[in-house]
C-alpha cells in the first residue's frame, strides 16, 4: 500500500482555495489557477465559499503553495484568496501526524 487513501486519491495534488467570492464559478478558478498546471477537477461546494483544485500532478499544487509561500496573491474574480494544502475531512494534517508519531509511538530501548 502506498499511504494514499484511495477515496480523496492523493491528496498533495489538491489545494484547499478559501474565500473565494460568492457567484464564482468553476471557470473562474481555472483561469486563476489553470496556468500552474493541468487541473483535473474543482469543486466548489453549493453555498460555501471556498473550493478545492485538483491538479494532474503533486508537483503542481505544491508550485502553486510554494508561490503563496513566497508573497504570490492568488485572486478569483479580482479577489485575494486562501490558498492552503488539502487536508481530507477526518484525517489530521500531515506534518502533524508525522510530528506526534514520532514522539509518542516510540518505544525506548531499555523497554525492549
């Protein structure tokens, strides 16, 4: 098994995109995002105003959240947006859960 979970397929292709305007449309987020990469789907949930892009590649959305991380402003209709990585429902961010399993999951050796 490779660690994906094969019902949110992998999810370092997707970013989560908040506050984008209310009234935009799906073709909205792809003119805005479309020139990072090869976007493969985008759900805009009906009355939220926030979506979720999913790219072709895993290199793609993470071009795009290493340009936010280096000042780039994304906009959707001409307004700034939140772009963040895509963390499915119910599961806890990566790099958290990486961090407390480190820490909590190891036995010392003297306990061997």
């Amino acid at each position: 098994s490779s660690g994906i979970n094969a019902e949110y397929g992998d999810p370092k292709k997707k970013l989560f995109i908040g506050g984008i305007p209310s009234g935009a449309s799906n073709s909205d987020l792809y003119a805005a995002f479309s020139h990072c990469g090869t976007i493969i789907d985008i759900i805009i949930p009906p009355g939220r105003r926030l979506a979720f892009i999913e790219f072709a590649f895993p290199k793609e959305a993470q071009k795009v959240l290493a340009m936010v991380s280096q000042g780039s402003l994304y906009r959707v209709c001409g307004v700034p947006v939140d772009v963040k990585p895509f963390t499915p429902k119910g599961l806890p961010a990566q790099n958290k859960a990486i961090g407390q399993s480190a820490k909590g999951n190891r036995v010392p050796s003297s306990a061997v």
